[in-house]
C-alpha cells in the first residue's frame, strides 16, 4: 500500500517517484482529506499493533503535514512528491514494530 501511495510511478528520465497520494491530492477540495484518511490505514495498524503512543503521534504528524501543506494549491502537489508520509509512516511503523 506505501508503494502504491508513494512510489508507484515514475517521472520519465529522472529518479523522481510517486504515488497515488500525489494524483489523489490533485483534486481540489477533497483530494488531499481523501489521501489523509486513506494514510490513517497506518495509523489504525500501529494503534492495533500496539505501537507507543510518541510514534503515533509522529505518524499523525506526518499526515496532518501532508494534508496542511499538500492543501496549497500547486506548491503542495509538489510538496506531495516529494514528502512521502506513508513512507515515513511505514518506516516509523516497521522501528517501532522491531523494538
């Protein structure tokens, strides 16, 4: 699902990837709440694994980052190529799941 959210495409000649989450964000109004609660999905599995509650607010940072700057028109599409919150989420996620 990070994959797909964050990394699934690819900008042609460059290393820069994205996802989903950038072309859902493209819709203005509801683009990127829609995108948020879909990167929630994370949170609701560290909540259910048992993470420490200082992850999960890192996570919920992540996303409410993700949607406050992502909500500017054109600047936070860019900015969502270039953040990758579920990528982080999941990174935090899979620490925290080791520890």
């Amino acid at each position: 699902m990070e994959w797909l959210l964050d990394r699934a495409f690819r900008v042609p000649g460059t290393d820069i990837r994205f996802g989903l989450d950038a072309i859902i964000g493209l819709m203005p109004g509801i683009g990127d709440g829609a995108s948020s609660l879909i990167s929630g999905l994370f949170v609701l599995a560290a909540i259910h694994a048992g993470v420490e509650k200082r992850v999960i607010g890192q996570m919920l940072a992540n996303i409410l980052i993700d949607l406050v700057v992502g909500s500017i028109p054109v600047v936070g599409d860019l900015f969502d190529v270039a953040h990758k919150a579920n990528t982080k989420n999941l990174a935090l996620l899979r620490a925290a799941l080791k520890r």
